[in-house]
C-alpha cells in the first residue's frame, strides 16, 4: 500500500474507511525518523474527533491460555449488536532471538469480513520487554478517532497491564479458574486493581465458583493493605465469570464495562490526561533516558511541564519530539 | 499349532479403498467397479462441504463440491451412492466427524428404505472430534457439543445397532500432523478415554453393560516408513489398550479388550519427486500392521502412489490393493502364529513404547484430559513442535528420503511422462449440476413436513435427548445437510480450534551451516525493516474448507523464525476474511495453503478481490498439491510463486519471500 498524505488521510480516518485507517496505522507503526513528525501530525489532527473524546478505549488483559481472543471476539460481536462500531487492537509477543513473531488473534476470532464497523490489527511488542507494542499507543488514538469503542488486548500479568492503565479508560483483566500468579500479585499489590475481573472459562463451573471466591478474597487481602491507586473514588470492581466459548456472562461483561465508563465521566478528562503525560515520559525516556531527563531538570520537572503543556492541543509524540530538539541543544551547548 | 509353527490359515483382513468423488451415482459406479475387483468393504471420502455440514450451495462451499470425496446433501444422494448394494450385507466405513450423526442418520434411514435389518448394519463411522481439532480441521461445534454428538452416536448404536463401530479413534491423522510413535499412542488413548468417561458421564448405559461400549471402541491407525518401530507400535497399542480397558474401566471379558484397528499407512512420507517409489514406501509400511499376528490390522488401505500430485485415478488406487491381495493371499504371511512372540528386540522395543506412551498420557490426564488439552492447545502445540523437527530433520539431511535428498538424479520415470494424464481430474461443472440437483430436491419434498423435522431436531439439541431419533426422522423428512447443521450451529454455535503456532518453540539448528542460513535471512529482514519503516508482515491464509494446516503452520513458524511478524488466521477462512485481514492488518505479502484442489477456484477470487479492494500490489505466493498445469494458470492469474510438496526446503521459501518484499517495496 502505498504512503498518503496524513492530513487528507485524517478526514477518512473519523469516518472510519478501512483503507484510510488502515495506512493510518501503518504510518504510526513506521519507525523512520522522517515519519515521527507525520506520525505527529496525524494524531493532532485525531485529538479532538468526537469518537476520540466521546469513545470507550478498554484494555483487556491477563496471562497466555486464559482465552482473550475468543473472549475479544465474543464482546466484538456483542458490541456490534448493540449497535455500536469497534476498533481492536491485539498485542502480541515478538520473538526475542529473530524480531518476528506470530500474531494468532485473528484465529481465534470469527466475524463478517464486509462488516465496516468492526477492525482488528494485530501489532508485535517488537522487544519492549514487558510494555506495550512500540506503536500501541498511538494505534489507540488512531482507531479511538474512527470507532465508538476501542479494545487493546495484551498478554501478561505484572507488567505491561501498567502500561494499558495509561492507555485505556476501564481495564478488564482475565484470569482462569486456577490462576495463583495473580492472585498472588493482587493480594501483594505488584498488580493494580483492575476496573473489571473477569473469570474466563466459567464453563469449569466447580472451578470458577472457587476462582470468583478467591479473587474476592484476593481483592479484600489488596484493599486491606492499602493497594488501591485508585483515583476513580468509589468504584466497585465487579467480578463476572464469562464462557467465551459458550457465550455466557458477555453482555454482563460489556454493561460492566459500560458502567465504569459512566463512572468515569467526572474524572475521564484527568485520567486520559494521566495516561498522555505518562506516555509522554515513557516515549522521552526511551529516547533519551537518565542523562536526557537530567540535563532538562530531572524527572519532575519534566513531568510538570508535560502536565501543563500537554492540555494545550498537543501530543505526547509532538510534545517528546520539541523536548528532544530542547536536550539537543542544551548537549550542542555543553560541548 | 504345528510343529513348524504353522497353522491353518487365517482370514485376511478387510481390505478397503478410501474412495469417492464428484456425485453421488459416479462413486457408486467406482464402488461397484471396486467390489468386483475383490475388494471386501467400502471406505466412503466425503467431500468438505459434507464433512463440515454446508450444502453445495452455501458460499463456503464454493470450489470443494465433489473434490476430495463424494457430496452427499440429502436421503437421495445417500440412496444413489449405493444404488445395487444391499446394506446389510456390505461392511461399511464412513470417514466423518462432526457431521457423523448425521451421515450415519441418513444410513439408516436408506437401510430402512431398503427394508435392511439395523442390527444387521455393520461399519464404522470415524465420529473422532478430538483429532479434527489438532490435524485434520473438520470440526464445526465447541468441544463440549461435539463430545454429546459422539456420545448420542456411540449409546445410540450400542443398543440399536449393534454391530456398529460407533467411532474410529484415530491415531492416522495425529502422525500426519507429526506425532512421533510416542505421542500418536498417547493422544490415542487419550482420546478414548476421553470419549469412554463422557459416555459413563451420560448415564445411559448401565455399569454391567459398560463392557460392551469399550469393546465396539476401534481404532484408525498411521504406520510409517520407520516399520520395525511402527510394528511395535500397534504392540504397544494393544498392551496398553488392554491396560486402560481393564484398570480403567474394570473391563473383564478378554474380547471386549481387544484393540481393534483399521490402517491406512502414510501419507505424508509419500514424495512428488520419483513418485513411483511411493509404492515401495506404501509396501513396506503395510508389513507393519500386518506381520504381527497378535496386533494385525482388522482392515488396510492403501494411499495410492501418486497421491502428492493430485487425486488418484482408480488404476492408481487398484494397484495399491493388489499390494494388499498378493500380501495376504500370495504369500505365507497367514499361515503363521505370531512371528516376533519371544523376540527380546521387539520385546524391548516395545516395552519403551508402552512406558514413554504412557507417561504422556498422566501428562495429559494430569492437565484435565484430552478436552482440555486441546482447548489450551497443549497438544496442538507438542505435534507442531514435533512437526518442525521433522522437516528440519529432511532439509539438513539428517533423516534421508530418497529421491528428495538423496539420490536425486535418475531415469525419468514412464509413469509421469504425460503429468497431467497421470491423475485424476474432476468435473468443475459438478458443483452447478449439485446446486440444480439440491434445488430441485428442495422443490420436491414436504416443506411442512421439512419445517416439522427441524423444529424438533432443535428441540432435543436444546435438551439431553439423544439426537439421533430426530436425525434419522429429519433424514426421512427430507432434510438437507446443511440444514442439519445449521440447526445445531444456531444451538450451540460454532468453535476456531488453537493453532498451536504461536507458542511453539523449535530449536535452533545444530549444524552450522543451517544456523548460518537462517542468520543470512533474519539479516536481511532486519536491513529490510529498517528501509522500510516497519518490519515486514505476511498473512497465512488458509481459505476453503480443507483442514490439513500442517503446511500453513510450518511455514508460519518458519517465517516468525527468520523474523517476519506473521499473522496466521487459522483454518477455513473465506476470501473475503483473507482481503479483509490484508487490508485490516497492513500485510506486506499474503501465503495461500490450499491442499484440496480447489485452488483454481479461489485462488483468481481471491486475487481479483484484492484488487477489488486496492490491494493488487501485494504479492501472493501459493502452496499445496497443485498440478504443473495449473501452476502455470496461477502465475497468469498474477499469483508471484508457486510451492508444492517437492519444494522441502524452507529456508529457499523463506528467501523467495523476502525477496518478493523487496522488490514490491524498492517498486513503490
């Protein structure tokens, strides 16, 4: 396919033509120099798409085997019944000797090829150890500006569900009847709390009884001890037992995610403006690390002004990239 | 016994060609032809549309109607398939899975037409939904339908149709996946266990009567090339057989634990290169199952030698059971007790079989049993890993095939002289005289009748009624295959199996030179990424109805290993799911696998909708049993490479596709 002009694209993108979407996320993903400042420019140009402010971005996450893509597909499915159209996002593992990796979401997945109002992508974490894929974040914005609800799908417990807190409104984490890990990292706080627990596979029935018991107690032990980092005040995380495979427990899930959605409303503004500076320290540091975040007045500093000037229109990537010309020529000055 | 160990002679095996093709009345003729040939059962190919329960006329069947076996829509096409035969005196065994209910229903419904006795019918339904799962891929419904389906048929027979094999456990399709002897006994067993706890689960066969349904459990066994090994094998099946029928499930009566099997050797060993050695291969597999007097097959059948080119003619298919008929009647062999009772070297053989085999299945019942393992793809996985090993064995040379890489310059062979003359060809207007057939069936029948028979099958879906009363009456009724389906489809929806690819590891090669190979490509692809922004993508599709994924899977795995982000959807996806995930996921180059021949038909569709859809840049490359002749047709069509089984090594693949990606990048 090849490259368009950004701007023009822009327009397609918010009323979501596939074609235009779709060479949209491949700019984002590209990693030459000469694209960041398109890539810049296009997610300005999506800030303020009515879906991009009035949209749900949900990240879906939890360990390998729990059954997410059967689970994404079901709620696809179910979201587009209510009427509403949706962009997925599904992160997957790069292998760490070759670079490649194999995306199988879509196998597990079944939709209707013509339905213009549903859209997958599969991305590669291409080596970000424990985060997000490279271009997951600007993905998000991408097809946040074109569907109603955007649905980021990640693998793992532990790490890069930190990272999907700071790109999406409500996370919804997916456990298995049986899975200690996250009990454990629930009750010892290595783990944020979760806007949704889901308890997969709840065909097991004996078994996801037992889940749904643990994770309540897990959740009581974590609140006991102060693990909360909640902002949201007194948001209830609710604990829903799904069958992907059967079909049972989605539309509880999906009014569940609704719910946290409308309770966010008072506070959506602050916590997407949280995720945006974040994603913007994260970017910076990547680029430039320790040395670069001390020679522009330590990590606080930085942080506030990303508080202050990010409000202003502008983006994370835009925002990092004037940042960096800022470090470069204070190293120009210095040497 | 004689002192010389002779005996009188035993009573061959069955011996059946796994046929059928084009329509109903064309397969009834082979059959014919074949039973006056001196075969002694018939083995029933159904095409995909069938085995996945749509009607010709549905859009997925398009391009599979009649292409690997015979469509069988309704109670007339079952009528005419055996036109002349009376079914209470044929043996009869019907290859099918997720539909076998169904077939089985519309059996006996023909049966009853022909006033045959049920409880005289005899034959075998495959009826294993656990394998179509990890290797052949014509499973339609989630696994927790799908074991009521196998449940309602197996009680169903037990008492209505006694001399019925109600399922057909087959360890085949596992080695065709690329299970070693290890893991094909294993996940054998497994299965069957599987399945033989689900029926204890239903409650419906008292405890005193349990020994009856262990003992019509039968088996459908791969032998190999390795064939002092693959003898073993079927040892160590009935040992280990023995062993779960009695500890298991308390089974007393010897017969009843007998381990009972049909074979059809080795597929996959069978080469395109020097076809005709393909019969020598198919020969000495054949001893395997059939030299042990104490683990002989009940039934053989033979692949034909020419199999990797294309479908067998019946001349091709005939020469593999004279192999059969000069083995058992030709020879000794049958008028021998059993010739390796006391051979310490068979003994030990299997022996370590027996333990390995069974240390897998612990593993397996440990993680919840087969169901299980193959819902979080543990199986699936293990045979992919296997797999991988394999063709990494054939390219490094490691494990020799002659004529693929080792002798490979020779005589041309007579036999392909004339290449497109050599196999068979089925009619492309069969599909739309199937779709006139079904119409006019259609118009003809009572569709109040119709609409009855329906309503009802949905309702024993929805409750714990066996559903093969409401079958059979929907047979009679007049009911379309896809009907049938469709009706259950509604009930207890559809299933997409793992893939078993994405978690895959396979270990790096030993040798040197193929470690540098692999390091040659994965530079390049780097470099490559680095021009163009992103690293390069590939889409493996798999459109059709076919099943066989292997190829597909290895060639993901592969590709992900030389370092292309690989996005693979799976089996039985449409044309329009392949252009919309190459538009969706922004594919730099689309992998086609198609092994049922139906490749002149949706390969152009495929192409042409890409265009369609502003995507005519993005080079397509094929692989499969694909005829010289129609290679060339595709590469008119604007198809970039072609591949087919003569073309084992990868890591050439692999370079062609970067390539490709270069030059359509350098292109733009």
């Amino acid at each position: 396919m090849p490259p368009s002009d950004p701007a023009n694209d822009a327009d397609r993108v918010r009323r979501a033509d596939k074609a235009a979407v779709s060479r949209a996320l491949n700019l984002v993903e590209d990693k030459r120099a000469d694209a960041q400042d398109r890539v810049a420019a296009l997610l300005a140009s999506l800030k303020s798409a009515p879906k991009a402010i009035g949209g749900h971005r949900v990240g879906l996450t939890g360990p390998p085997g729990v059954g997410k893509s059967t689970l994404t597909s079901a709620v696809a499915r179910a979201v587009r019944a209510r009427g509403r159209t949706m962009g997925v996002v599904a992160v997957d593992p790069s292998s760490i000797v070759s670079g490649g990796s194999l995306l199988g979401d879509r196998a597990r997945m079944s939709f209707d090829p013509s339905d213009a109002g549903l859209f997958v992508r599969s991305l590669a974490t291409a080596g970000e150890v424990g985060g997000l894929a490279y271009a997951a974040n600007s993905a998000v914005r991408v097809l946040a500006a074109a569907y109603d609800v955007v649905l980021i799908e990640t693998t793992g417990v532990g790490q890069s569900e930190i990272d999907i807190v700071h790109v999406a409104d409500t996370v919804v984490l997916v456990i298995q009847p049986g899975s200690g890990d996250v009990l454990q990292f629930l009750k010892a706080g290595i783990m944020e709390i979760p806007d949704v627990l889901v308890v997969n596979k709840a065909d097991q029935e004996e078994l996801a009884r037992r889940a749904v018991a643990d994770l309540r107690g897990a959740l009581h032990t974590a609140q006991a001890v102060g693990v909360s980092g909640r902002e949201d005040g007194d948001w209830e995380t609710p604990i829903l037992a799904t069958s992907a495979t059967e079909g049972t427990g989605i539309e509880e899930l999906i009014d569940a995610v609704d719910a946290h959605r409308k309770h966010l409303e008072p506070t959506l503004k602050a916590r997407r403006h949280r995720g945006e500076v974040q994603w913007m320290l994260d970017l910076f540091m990547r680029k430039h690390g320790e040395h670069g975040v001390s020679t522009l007045h330590g990590l606080t500093e930085i942080k506030a002004r990303a508080e202050r000037e990010l409000d202003d229109g502008e983006t994370p990537l835009s925002l990092c990239e004037r940042l960096s010309r800022e470090y470069v020529a204070k190293l120009c000055q210095t040497s | 016994m004689a002192p010389s160990g002779k005996h009188e002679r035993d009573k061959p095996w069955i011996m059946r060609t796994y046929a059928g093709h084009s329509t109903a009345a064309a397969s009834n003729e082979l059959y014919r032809t074949n039973l006056a040939q001196g075969q002694t059962g018939l083995s029933v190919a159904f095409d995909l549309p069938t085995q996945t329960g749509y009607d010709p006329d549905d859009p997925l069947a398009r391009g599979e109607v009649g292409k690997v076996g015979v469509p069988i829509s309704h109670l007339g096409d079952m009528r005419a398939l055996f036109e002349g035969i009376p079914l209470d005196q044929m043996n009869t065994s019907m290859t099918i899975n997720a539909t076998a209910a169904w077939l089985l229903s519309l059996y006996i419904a023909v049966a009853e037409d022909q006033n045959a006795d049920r409880a005289a019918l005899r034959g075998t339904t495959q009826n294993d939904i656990i394998k179509e799962y990890l290797s052949r891929g014509t499973h339609i419904f989630p696994p927790a339908a799908s074991m009521r389906l196998t449940t309602d048929l197996i009680t169903y027979t037990v008492t209505e149709v006694p001399k019925w094999n109600p399922i057909n456990i087959c360890s085949y399709h596992l080695q065709e996946a690329g299970a070693t002897p290890t893991q094909e006994l294993a996940y054998a067993l497994v299965t069957a266990i599987g399945v033989l706890d689900a029926v204890k689960a239903t409650g419906r066969i008292p405890e005193s009567e349990f020994g009856n349904v262990v003992g019509r459990m039968s088996f459908f066994v791969n032998a190999g090339i390795r064939f002092v090994e693959e003898l073993c094998k079927m040892r160590a099946f009935v040992e280990l057989w023995d062993r779960v029928a009695r500890e298991r499930y308390g089974v007393t009566d010897p017969k009843q634990r007998r381990f009972r099997y049909g074979v059809q050797v080795n597929s996959l060993g069978l080469t395109e290169q020097q076809p005709e050695n393909n019969i020598i291969r198919i020969v000495l597999e054949m001893l395997a199952v059939t030299l042990s007097k104490d683990a002989r097959a009940r039934a053989v059948q033979l692949p034909a030698w020419n199999e990797a080119l294309g479908l067998p003619r019946p001349w091709d298919q005939q020469w593999s059971l004279r192999a059969q008929q000069i083995l058992a009647l030709e020879t000794d062999l049958l008028e021998y007790a059993d010739l390796f009772k006391g051979s310490k070297v068979v003994h030990a053989q299997t022996q370590h079989l027996v333990e390995s085999a069974w240390a897998e299945v612990q593993e397996v019942l440990g993680r919840g049993g087969a169901v299980e393992a193959v819902e979080t793809g543990y199986i699936k996985q293990k045979l992919v890993e296997s797999n991988a090993a394999r063709l990494r064995a054939i390219e490094s040379g490691e494990q020799v095939v002659v004529g693929v890489n080792a002798y490979t310059e020779g005589a041309p062979s007579p036999l392909i002289e004339n290449l497109d003359e050599a196999i068979l060809t089925v009619d492309p207007d069969i599909e739309k005289k199937e779709i006139e057939a079904l119409e006019q069936w259609r118009a003809d029948r009572d569709a109040s009748a119709v609409a009855n028979a329906i309503a009802e099958l949905k309702r024993v879906a929805r409750s714990d009624e066996n559903i093969m009363p409401a079958s059979i009456a929907a047979a009679h009724a007049g009911v379309t295959t896809g009907e049938w389906a469709n009706t259950l489809r509604a009930v207890w929806g559809e299933y997409r199996a793992p893939t078993g690819v994405a978690g895959a590891t396979v270990k790096a090669s030993r040798s040197g030179a193929a470690a540098e190979v692999v390091d040659r490509l994965r530079k390049r692809l780097g470099e490559l990424e680095v021009r163009m922004g992103r690293r390069p993508k590939l889409l493996v599709g798999k459109p059709g109805l076919d099943g066989h994924s292997n190829g597909a899977e290895q060639i993901a795995i592969k590709a992900r290993d030389v370092g292309f982000d690989v996005v693979y959807e799976g089996i039985r996806v449409s044309p329009e799911q392949i252009v919309a995930s190459a538009l969706e996921e922004g594919v730099h180059l689309i992998g086609l696998s198609i092994l049922s021949g139906s490749h002149l038909a949706l390969v152009p569709e495929i192409v042409e909708r890409l265009r369609e859809a502003g995507l005519s840049d993005i080079p397509v490359v094929v692989g499969g049993i694909i005829p010289e002749a129609d290679t060339e047709r595709l590469r008119r069509e604007g198809v970039a490479a072609v591949y087919t089984p003569k073309d084992f090594e990868l890591d050439h693949i692999m370079s062609d596709l970067i390539d490709l990606v270069d030059r359509q990048h350098a292109a733009e």
